[in-house]
C-alpha cells in the first residue's frame, strides 16, 4: 500500500507503534472469545442498576454481550483506555514531553520498569527476535478476533467456529 513511503521515519515509527498496539488489543480480544466460548463467566451482576449478570452475557455470543453491557460501562471501559493513551502519547520514560509529541515521532511508553520477563539483561539480537514475535502474532490475533466476530455475525461464515 506504499504506507512506509508516507510522511518521515517518525511517521513509520508511529504507524508501527500503532500496529503493535493494535495487536494487543485484538491478542487481548481472541482471548476474550476463547474465554466466552469455553463458558466461563464471573459470578454476580455486572450492573445493579440494570440488573444484568455476567452469566447473561455468557448466554449470548460475545458481539451481542458487546452490545448488552450497559452505557456506563462502556464509558468506564474507553475513559480507562484513553487515560493509558494519553499518558503514552504525552509523556516519555515518565517524564511530559508535549501534547504534540506524538506527531514528532515515536510515542512514549509507561515507564514502570515492569520486566517480567527478564529482557533488560537479553542481547539485542534476542530482543529484536521477540519484537518480531510481538508483531506476527498480533497480525495473526487481528486476523483471528475479525474472525470470531466474523463467526458470530454471519453464521457459517467460519466453519470452525460457531458462538450460537
């Protein structure tokens, strides 16, 4: 699509920090749909106010709860994402370094010094090779989570998977 050729090397990096991003989300999201299609529900409402129980949304497919869980909650959900972003794209190695920086370049990451797996101490060799991961299995995720939404909007459409 010639989108490496677009803009500067900053523009690059924000289009791959985009995409990692993105693949986070959908590895997050095709594990929500193994998780709903193996039945597991919490206990309890998830709304008083509504009264709608978790168990209510495990009785339908995962695009229907999507659209079950009540306006509040979807507010809850998008105001805590937002924070994290806007924390990301304003601020580097923990430190406020603009509100424009993200159109300077790579955005910023939470600096919490959170290594659970041990990579400060790899090689540069082994990071670049578990960066690669990180990318294709979020291209494969993205792949897998519009699939599963596939499958429970057009039945059929995904021989593999059925959410009805």
């Amino acid at each position: 699509m010639g989108l490496a050729t677009i803009g500067t090397d900053g523009t690059l990096d924000f289009f791959r920090a985009a995409e990692v991003k993105h693949g986070r989300i959908a590895m997050a999201a095709f594990l929500g749909f193994a998780h709903h299609k193996a039945g597991i529900v919490f206990p309890g409402l998830l709304s008083v106010k509504e009264g709608i129980s978790f168990a209510d949304l495990g009785a339908v497919d995962p695009v229907s709860a999507w659209s079950m869980v009540p306006y509040e909650g979807v507010l809850q959900i998008f105001g805590f994402m937002s924070v994290i972003e806007w924390y990301a794209m304003t601020h580097k190695e923990g430190k406020w370094v603009g509100a424009d920086a993200w159109f300077k370049g790579t955005p910023g990451v939470i600096d919490m010094n959170f290594d659970p797996l041990g990579f400060s101490g790899a090689s540069p060799a082994a990071i670049e090779k578990a960066k690669m991961q990180e990318l294709e299995n979020g291209r494969l995720a993205m792949i897998g989570a519009i699939g599963c939404a596939c499958a429970c909007q057009i039945p059929g459409s995904v021989p593999l998977l059925s959410f009805n």
